[in-house]
C-alpha cells in the first residue's frame, strides 16, 4: 500500500485525478477516483489538550492531520472530508480537563455529519469519552492513549466492558498499550542489570495503571520491588519520600504518570536526595517525554529514561521518513514523539472513510467503525500493523529514550513480544 | 516549704482534670501518646533518618509558616479570611523569578541571574528579588484591601467571604495568563550542598536559606506588634474598632497597615518557596494557602504564635507521614490531626486571637 502514500503525495501536487487509489486492507478494496467532485461530505473531528505543558506537541498533531487530508486534496476517496480541532483543555486547569472532554463527546455525538474521530490525548480522558461516543456509534481512532484497560482487561476491575455500554467496540489506538510499554521499562532494567526498583505513580488512570503493568512485568523478570507509592501532583516538593526511598538503596526509580503532576520537581528533589541519575536509574513513561521536562528538571533531567510506546521519528519506516520531510517543510515546528502519530490516525480514519463509502455507496458511522476495524497489514509511517480484535495494534517494538547533554536522544529499541508474551 | 505545697497543688489540679476530663479526651490523649512513642522509637532506631525527616519537615513547615502567619494576622484585625492571600503568594513567587529573568514586559533591563553567576551576583539577585517580590505583593494587599474588602465592612460577613474568594481568582487568573499553566522553573541560586558535616543528616545550604530568612521576618513582625506605637494601635483594633477609634487611632490606617504586613510576608514567602524547590506554577497558590490555612486554624486563627506551631506541626506531620506512613496517606494524616484538634480544642492549639492582643495567651 505504498502506493497509497505516493497518491497522497501526487495529490499534493494537484496530480491526484490521473490515478487510481488502490483500496487497502481487509477485503473492503474497491476503485475511487480521485480529484475534487460533487459527492457526498463527511466531517471528522480530533479532540487534544490544546493548553498547558503538551501544547507544542498537541499542536503539531494537528497540523499532522491537516497535511494528510491536505494531501488527498480534502477528500476520501469520492468523500470530501472536513476537518475541525477540538480542545478538551481549559486554561483553569492547565491540563485536560474531565468536563470539557465529556462536554466534546456530547457535543459531536449530536452531530450526525460527524462519522470520526481522531483522539483524545490522555487516557483519563479517554476513558471519559468512549462510553459517550460508543452509545453514539462513533468510531475513535487516539494517537495517545495507552492506558491497558481501554481495550483489554489488567487494569481496573469492570475494564474495559465498562467503557462499552452498548458492548460494541468503537475505539481503537494507532499507539502501543501500556501492557507492552510497561514490558519495556521492565525489559530496560533486566537488560541494564538494575535488580531493584521502587515504583511510583500518579494516582491517574494512566500512571498507576502503567505503573501496575510495569511492576507485573518487573515481578516477572525477578526484579526486586522494594516499595510503591502514589504520589499528589501538587505537593509543594518530594524531599521526604525521596529521603525515605534512598534509604531503600534501590537501583532505579520507575515513575508512572505524566508531567503535569510535577515529574519535574520530583527529578530535582530526587537528584537533591543524593540519588544521581548514575547511582539510581530514573525510568519514566511517554507521559514525561516532553520537552518541557528538560526546561523544568534543568540538569537533574540528565540521564534519564523515558520509554515510548514507539518509535522516534528517525525510527520510522520510508514513509515515516517522507512525512518527516513533509511536515517540516510546510510546518515550522519541531515533529514531537506523538506528531507522526496523529498523521496515521488520520491516514486510517480517512481510509476507512473512503472504503466504507465504496463498500455501502453512503457514508454513516456504522460503516466507518466496521472499516476501522477492518485495517488489516497496514502499511504506514509507523510500519506494517493491523488491529486486533480489541482495537490495538499489533506492533510490539518500542523505543527507549535518553537525556544525552540536555536532549531525548534514542538510547534503544526493545521488541517485547517475547516478554508480554511470558507474563501472560 | 511553699514549693512542695505548690507542686502538691498543681498535681492536684492535674488529677482533677483528668478526673473531669470525657472519656474522648481520654481517648486522644492516649493515642497522641502512642503516636509520640511509636515516633521516638523509631527516631532511636535510625537517629540519623529521623532527624533528616524532622529537618525536612521543619523547613517545609516554616514556608508554610509565613504564609499561615498573613493569613491569621489579617484575621485577627479584620475577622475576614483574605482567600487572596494564597494566591498572592504565587504571585510573589513570580515577581521574584521576573525580578531574576531581568526582563519586564519584553525589556531586557540586564542579563538573567542564574546558577552559573557569580555569588555575589547571586545574593544580591536575591535580595533585590525579596525586596521587590515584598513590595509589590504589600502593594497588591492594600490594594485589594481598598478596593474589594473596606467598601464591604459592615456589610453581612458572607459577602466580604465572597469578594475574598473572587480576588482569589482573578488573582490566579492574572498569574495563568502571566506565566501559563506549565509549571515554570526558577534559577538554581541557592547551593544544594549539604551545610552539616558528613552526611548522616542532611541540612542543605538552601534549609539554612529559608531559616535564615523566616526567623528575622518573624522576630521583626513580633517586635513590631509588641514594641511599636502602630502595632499597639493594631492590637487596639484587633479587640474592638469602635473604642480603638475613640481613642483616636486610625482605624482604616491600621487595617491597611495589617495588610501591608500580610502581602509582604506573601511576598517574601512567595520568593522563597520558588528559590527552594525550584519550580512554581499558577496554581500553586491555592494548594499551599490551602495547607497554610489549615495551619492557622490548627495553631489558632488570629494567634500569630499559633501560626508559626501550626505551620511547623503539618510540616513535620507530613514528612513523618511520609517516610513512615505513606505517600497515599499523608493528605488523610493532616487533615485527620487538624479534624482531630478542632474537635477537642475547636479554637485551635494555642487559641483565638489573643496573638494580636499580646501574645499567645489563651482567652478563648
């Protein structure tokens, strides 16, 4: 299917109308022509924290969806698609805020020229949103959220049924779940030698659910857990919990949760307890891979590790590498870890659009979902994937960051399918 | 001869109280006891793990401290609890890191003042940061005074509770717009090196920092109330305006003072906080006026004594909390100590507003 990028791409040049776009996936292939025309519309909406500290990185997954609907010349296939932004922030709150999403949910579930919808960002979020857009028959597409029990069982007792009151799945993520990334820190330590660790997490759906998954998998491995804690994200500093975990003598500090709850102060009274990132290893999520970690922490950033349920953008696959291209030469922005992300999130959303109307000659909401569901050996810029039956994809490699001289740089890739596989 | 007789008789009182005394009392004080004991024990098992966590918790309360005090010192005169206070402490903090940054409104009025300057660059960086962050947060209190609360003074108590808690939001708000909602990092001034020999108990250079400045705002505020014409006229104030007018004292004058008072210890508590743990945010006005309310009702709002104990107590409860409790329960510890206090002492420990009145004696 790489031809379906390379007609993105010709489309861009306003060649498109020439060729055929060769359907993709799970049977649902037909013939569309390409090019503007009178035909029938259809309007997704994508939903993200548009304020607070992941604002440079939301942005830029923004502007990842416009350039792939940009690239089609605006339609899917015969359907011309519009696109509208939404933010599930509020300035109040500095970060997502639980009203606001649900607000947006209710709001777009209304609307029935709405048949996707790409996000949200945080998984709390999500977990606001799907019962919302499900009795909707919306179908999602996040970027972002990795929080385990969103799709499968391991996190919260009632999960992931309670998020599908209707009991049909209609949401599906492009990213690796926690399961996996969780996997991955734990893999990192048994790898690095680390034998102990104290885990730590944020008390929110995502943080303590990764950091659950992260403990399993660590138990797994036989490391040592020496101690776990949640801590509140707006105390004023953490000296005395880090006095109390040097006392543990561990070898690393694994923390779930996301920089809002101040990942930043926690690094520098950890480093202030006598614990240098040499001596204890800091382990965190994607949750703190934001730059603004760096300008927050200053020096006691350095060293860290960061787990990304993906891969960097100089990871990617010869598509990934021409929207890097791509995006930097219409967009003045740096690509974050998640913009490569929205821009496949969009790729499929747009061709389930375009199969659902070969397929049913309408555009509805049923059909999309069943499209959705129905990608199968994609080929995008993240590499060959499909979904699985729960919405997940089924890619497993996951990249390690490290802060090198005051920048994320990539320290390794993990493939953990041989030890998620050993847990379960 | 008479000392005996003395004794005798205080024992005797003490019996007599506990003969009176309900059984709840009882009760608590046993488990105070228990609690005290089971502490000791474990400051005798790791004496140096003990005396870190007390330090911790001594330097984290005497923030606290600071900003309880404006909190109880405007209600001791006023009866009015300044809601903005909180969040003109954050204020403060973000005029010390503009002060630092030395940018004002796109202005680069000299280069920032960071970590790598020299040190006597950095300690009048500072100073200059304290001063100012002091005057404009007094200037904001008397502000806000004039405009939001003296217009309502005789007006039902709920509605200055209200304008209160607007202030408290605008201010916020200012800061939000000021800074954004990230949390924003301060420069690295203050040396985090360990100012104790070895390092079986930790006493950082940045402790001494805040001890250094908290003690003298503190014995200055304490002299002034007790030894200067206008904090006998606050004093006055604080037990009854009417007569205090009588006798020809400036009432509104005082009030402003009182506020003047309040702002520069937000002021200069704001700054602190920032130098000290090195990251502020907008919000962080509300959860640490949060913690320093709650300190001046523990110690006894309007007791400026109080204040202080009570700013230390849930510094100190919440670093015990932390290191032999748990994380996930230090929140319910505080405020299950500060519950706890009200049911058995509902003025507080040292009791209402006598701070104002002369000193830390009980007139509840």
């Amino acid at each position: 299917m790489k031809g379906i990028r390379k007609v993105g791409m010709l489309a861009a040049l306003g060649v498109a109308s020439a060729l055929t776009v060769a359907g993709c996936g799970g049977g649902g292939g037909g013939e569309g022509q390409g090019g503007a025309a009178e035909g029938p519309t259809a309007t997704i909406v994508s939903d993200f924290p548009l304020q607070g500290a992941n604002r440079a990185q939301t942005e830029t997954m923004v502007n990842a969806i416009r350039l792939a609907l940009e690239e089609r010349d605006g339609m899917a296939g015969e359907v011309t698609v519009e696109y509208e932004s939404l933010d599930d922030a509020t300035a109040q709150a500095g970060q997502w805020d639980e009203a606001k999403c649900a607000e947006n949910a209710q709001s777009v579930a209304q609307r029935d020229e709405v048949v996707g919808w790409i996000g949200p960002f945080n998984s709390g979020c999500a977990a606001v949103e799907i019962p919302i857009l499900n009795e909707a028959g919306l179908g999602m597409i996040s970027p972002a959220n990795t929080a385990i029990g969103l799709t499968k069982p391991g996190g919260e007792p009632g999960e992931p049924e309670r998020y599908y009151p209707t009991g049909e799945r209609n949401y599906t993520r492009v990213i690796i779940a926690d399961d996996k990334q969780g996997a991955a820190g734990a893999t990192l330590m048994d790898e690095e030698g680390f034998e102990s660790v104290y885990i730590l997490d944020d008390r929110e759906t995502y943080g303590q659910g990764l950091a659950d998954q992260f403990e399993r998998t660590a138990e797994e491995l036989g490391i040592e857990v020496l101690g776990r804690d949640g801590i509140d994200g707006s105390a004023s500093n953490y000296r005395s919990l880090m006095e109390r975990i040097a006392q543990e003598q561990p070898d690393a500090i694994y923390f779930g949760g996301i920089i809002e709850n101040n990942a930043g102060q926690l690094l520098k009274d950890k480093v202030g307890a006598g614990m240098s990132n040499d001596d204890v290893a800091f382990i965190g999520p994607d949750g703190i891979f934001v730059d603004e970690l760096l300008n927050q922490a200053g020096d006691a950033a350095e060293g860290i590790y960061v787990t990304f349920g993906g891969l960097p953008e100089e990871e990617l696959s010869d598509e990934g590498q021409e929207f890097v291209e791509n995006f930097e030469a219409q967009y003045n922005e740096d690509i974050q870890p998640y913009t490569a992300y929205a821009y496949e999130a969009a790729n499929v959303m747009l061709d389930a659009i375009e199969r659902a109307y070969e397929a049913d000659g309408d555009v509805t909401r049923e059909g999309v979902l069943r499209e959705i569901f129905a990608t199968e050996d994609y080929e995008g810029v993240l590499g060959e994937w499909s979904f699985d039956e729960d919405g997940d994809t089924t890619l497993t490699e996951l990249s390690i960051q490290r802060v090198e001289d005051g920048q994320f740089t990539l320290d390794r890739t993990l493939d953990v399918s041989d030890t998620v596989a050993s847990v379960e | 001869m008479t000392t005996g007789e003395a004794t005798k008789n205080r024992s005797g009182a003490l019996l007599e109280g506990i003969r009176s005394s309900s059984w709840q009392s009882r009760a608590a004080v046993a488990v105070v006891a228990v609690l005290i004991v089971l502490l000791l024990v474990q400051g005798v098992r790791d004496p140096g793990q003990f005396t870190s966590q007390l330090l911790i918790g001594l330097t984290n309360g005497a923030i606290i401290a600071l900003i309880a005090l404006g909190y109880t010192l405007v209600y001791g005169i006023v009866e009015l609890i300044n809601f903005a206070h909180g969040d003109n402490f954050m204020i403060g903090s973000f005029v010390g890191l503009t002060v630092l940054s030395g940018t004002l409104f796109g202005l680069g009025l000299f280069s920032p003042i960071s970590g790598d300057s020299g040190a006597a660059l950095k300690i009048a960086g500072v100073l200059i940061a304290l001063v100012v962050a002091m005057a404009a947060c007094g200037a904001i209190n008397v502000g806000i005074e004039r405009i939001a609360y003296k217009p309502l003074r005789n007006s039902p108590r709920l509605a200055v509770l209200i304008t209160a808690i607007g202030m408290s939001f605008i201010l916020q708000n200012l800061g939000l717009v000021w800074k954004g909602p990230a949390q924003v990092p301060f420069p690295d001034l203050i040396s985090s090196a360990n100012a104790l020999p070895g390092d079986t108990i930790v006493f950082r250079w940045k402790d001494v920092f805040v001890i250094a400045v908290t003690v003298p705002l503190l014995l200055g505020l304490s002299y002034f109330i007790k030894n200067t014409k206008q904090g006998k006229a606050m004093r006055a104030v604080a037990q009854d305006k009417e007569a205090a007018a009588m006798v020809g004292i400036n009432v509104n004058r005082t009030i402003s003072i009182t506020f003047l008072l309040g702002g520069i210890l937000a002021g200069a508590s704001g700054v602190m906080y920032g130098l000290f743990n090195g990251i502020t945010v907008f919000n962080v006005g509300f959860t640490q006026g949060l913690y320093a309310f709650t300190a001046a009702v523990l110690g006894g709002i309007g007791n400026l004594s109080g204040a202080v104990v009570g700013g230390l107590l849930i510094g100190v409860i919440g670093s015990m909390a932390d290191q032999y409790i748990g994380v996930r329960w230090t929140a319910i510890v505080i405020f299950a100590v500060l519950v706890l206090v009200l049911v058995f002492r509902p003025t507080g420990l040292l009791g209402d507003r006598s701070a104002t009145q002369g000193g830390g004696s009980d007139r509840a």
